[in-house]
C-alpha cells in the first residue's frame, strides 16, 4: 500500500517537523496531475488498481509489449477528474522502462476541443511526435508537406517553408493560426480534407515510419504515442446529426487506427454507453473494447465501509502532507492535519472515490484555515459542493438519479449518459463486474434524504 520511501532519513526528519502548509496546499491542486516520471511527485501517487477491479494500465502496457513489432490502437475513457491522466503518465513511464519511446500530449493545447476535425487530431499528432524527435536530435522533413505548406500558405498568409525549419515549427505554425480561429480553420479544413487519406499515408509512411527506423537503430522496442484529453471534445450536435464524438471516433475512427505505431486515445465516456459501441471498438479498438476507469470504492455495492478502497484514499491525502513518511507511519500524524481521525474519514467517504473531487475537498479546507481542521470546517466545505451540483439537477434528473440508486445500474439512453457526464452518478468495479452509485454528495441533499427517509449524516 502506498508508494516507496525515497529516503528514510528524509521521512524520520519530516516526522519532526511541523507539516509544511504551503506544499501541502500545492500538492492538493486539483487541477494538477502528477508528473509520474518526476521522482519528487511519484511520492504522491497511490496504486488504487487493487481496489478498482482491474488493473487498466497493466493490461495497455500488455497490449503493447506482446505486440511491439506491430501497430496497435487502444481507447481509455472514465469520468473526467478520475485520475485517467495520472494513470497514463503511469503508463508512459513503465514503457519508457521496457525500451519504448514514449510521445504523450494534451490535445486540448493544441484544439479547440469544441470544433474538432480527424484533420485536426492528425496534424496534432505529427506535430507532438516531431517535436519530440527534434529535441532528441531526430529530424525528419516529409515531402508531402512541402507541397501542402506551399499550397496553404495563400490561406495562413504565412510562408511556410520546411527546408528552412524543423518540421514540427511548420505545423505548429498552422495549429497557432487556426486554434482561434474558425475562419481559418474552416478554410484549412476545406483544403486539407479531400487530401486526408495521402496526409495519413504520408504520416505514416514518411514521418512515423522513418522514425520507427531511426528508434530501432537507438535500439528502442518501438513508438508509442499517447493522446490525452480528446474525451473532453464537445458533445455538440453536427448538421449530419451525429455529435461530434460520434463523428470522430465512429464514422472517421478506421482512419484514427491507421496510425503506424502503437496509439492510445481517450475517448468520451458517453461513447461506452452509444447503441454503437461495437462498431467503435471494432472500428478504432482493434476489436478491444475501451477500458474505463472506474472510481475508488470507498462502500461496496451493498453500501457497507470497504476499508481497504477507504485506507488508499486515506493515504493519498497523507501522502500529499507527508510525502517522505513510510505509509504505515502516516496515519500517526493524521492528528496533524484533522482534529479527529473520524473527520478524514468522512472527507474520503463523502468524496466517492473521485481522486480529484476528494483534492478539492481537502485545497478547499485548506483555503478556509489552517490545520487540524475540526469537523465544522469540512462540514462547511461540503455543504458548499452540495450546493453548487444540486443547482445543476432538475426535476427529470433527480427521477433518473433514483433510478440508478434502487437498481445501480445505468442504461445507454442520453438521459443516462448525462447524469454520467454531470458526474451525479459513479461508476465502480467489484468481483461480481461494474455497479453505479450516486455521488455522495447529493446524499447530503434534502431531495435524497426526503425521498429515502434518512438523515443527513453531519446531523443537521
């Protein structure tokens, strides 16, 4: 349980000292992801793959090692917050052990995540594997676009000539100009779009292929790129009426696969639950079905205490104050941070699981005062976070919502889809296969306690 102690004179020093609040503070930002490959930031991360059901990542990283001298497509998905990223840094890091050369990236730097084109992903993608092999002294220039810069460059009124720089300066020169810009972006799209299946080969072929034989030469095992934050492309409706995800991912996802070497993508979770998600997985998947990450189970379905989910959710908020202490010697201190230990278990259990929902619980106590913070102070903090979801829930929903709390099952209509999406319901992963439970946080509503006839559990 836990992670590794870097060095245990570090850990009996920090016991010493008071907690630093201000790094706590900072290791609690819950808009910050783990750099995994970053020793200092590695002490905060917590392996929840025991209690999740499956271990995700082992399975990817399978996929690619038995299969390295092929290409392979794979799809990760699960709500957004839930630690999908943290995960993928994981991943990236244990293949860079096993010999693979790693490229990972966050499309939304680089897309207006609200108007994406297969295009798009795929000029994305050749500019993040190119800047990568230029920093490592590895520069390829495809020929194909030397006559496609010279040909858009009317559109961009920006020359771009790739004898005079790296290739990746070529492109990032088209994402800077059209990510603001719908005009532009449209008139690229209009130009570039015919041309999409030589502007793949021409990737594959000229860019990837090259760079897979270069790597080999490194004695690398072989190129994989990950592409994180394409499941928060917007689920807006096209005029073909199909949404934007469905576009992507559905009906241009045979050209997403083709890419020559091994891939992984996030999709949107809504997707797992489309009346076509055979076609996806067949499509874009390689017939594997994508993998979800579930929540941390703080409850079994049954609604009893897991205390073995609930203890590594303990931990990563311990790990985070004291990041030099072996696992077993911080719950000593947890004196330090809560008045009570009872109030950290509360701070777990009201989280359900969701890495990012329980940083921001614990940064927005940490606003509030210093520590040890009595129960009040969480107390206050949740009641804030209740108040502002039930806001967003009407009627229809609240209906819905009890569905899935009397059956804990979720069905694939939209009205579904969006109490997923909204993050009112949680999925998790047992023995017995996958359950949904709502966010505990609306049990603190009186809409829920009426309709259940509890009581709300800070004993208002």
């Amino acid at each position: 349980m836990g992670n590794p102690v870097l060095n245990s004179q570090e850990g009996r020093k920090e016991m010493m000292m008071p907690l630093d609040i201000p790094r706590f503070f900072k290791a609690c930002n819950p808009s910050k992801t783990i750099a995994y490959d970053n020793p200092a930031e590695r002490r905060f991360y917590i392996d929840f793959a025991p209690v999740r059901g499956t271990n995700l990542i082992h399975l990817m990283e399978r996929e690619i090692q038995l299969r390295a001298d092929e290409t392979t497509c794979q799809l990760f998905t699960g709500h957004i917050g839930c630690g999908k990223s943290t995960e993928l840094f994981r991943l990236k890091a244990e293949l860079e052990q096993e010999g693979f050369y790693v490229v990972y990236f966050e499309s939304s730097q680089l897309l207006d995540m609200a108007d994406v084109d297969i295009t798009d992903i795929l000029l994305a993608i050749a500019q993040r594997v190119s800047e990568r092999l230029e920093a490592d002294g590895i520069r390829i220039k495809p020929n194909y676009f030397r006559t496609l810069f010279a040909e858009i460059g009317d559109i961009l009124q920006t020359p771009i000539d790739i004898s005079q720089v790296d290739f990746s300066v070529g492109i990032a020169k088209i994402t800077a100009r059209t990510k603001d810009s719908p005009r532009l972006r449209d008139q690229l799209r209009q130009r570039i779009e015919p041309r999409t299946n030589s502007l793949l080969q021409s990737i594959n072929d000229e860019l990837l292929g090259q760079a897979k034989i270069r790597l080999e030469q490194q004695g690398k095992q072989g190129l994989v790129v990950i592409i994180d934050n394409l499941d928060r492309v917007d689920q807006r409706q096209l005029q073909s009426g199909r949404t934007q995800p469905e576009y992507l991912f559905i009906d241009r996802g045979e050209q997403l696969a083709r890419l020559n070497c091994h891939v992984v993508y996030t999709i949107p979770l809504a997707l797992v639950f489309s009346n076509e998600v055979e076609t996806l997985r067949q499509r874009l998947g390689g017939g594997i079905a994508p993998q979800v990450l579930p929540m941390v189970p703080a409850r079994k379905r049954s609604g009893e205490v897991y205390e073995q989910g609930l203890a590594l959710l303990r931990q990563m908020i311990l790990a985070r104050a004291f990041p030099s202490i072996e696992p077993a010697q911080r719950v000593i201190l947890i004196p330090e941070i809560f008045q009570e230990p009872e109030t950290l278990d509360r701070l777990c259990l009201v989280s359900g699981g969701h890495v990012r929902n329980l940083l921001a619980l614990m940064y927005n106590c940490l606003r509030q005062d210093n520590p040890p913070f009595s129960r009040a102070v969480l107390e206050t903090v949740i009641r804030e976070q209740r108040d502002s979801l039930e806001r967003a829930i009407d009627e229809n929903e609240w209906e819905l919502i009890f569905q899935v709390v009397e059956r804990q099952s979720v069905r694939g209509d939209l009205e579904f889809q969006a109490l997923l999406r909204s993050m009112f319901i949680f999925e998790y992963r047992d023995e017995q296969g996958g359950w949904y439970g709502i966010n505990p946080v609306l049990e603190e509503t009186q809409k829920y306690q009426t309709r259940f006839g509890l009581k709300r559990q800070n004993g208002e």
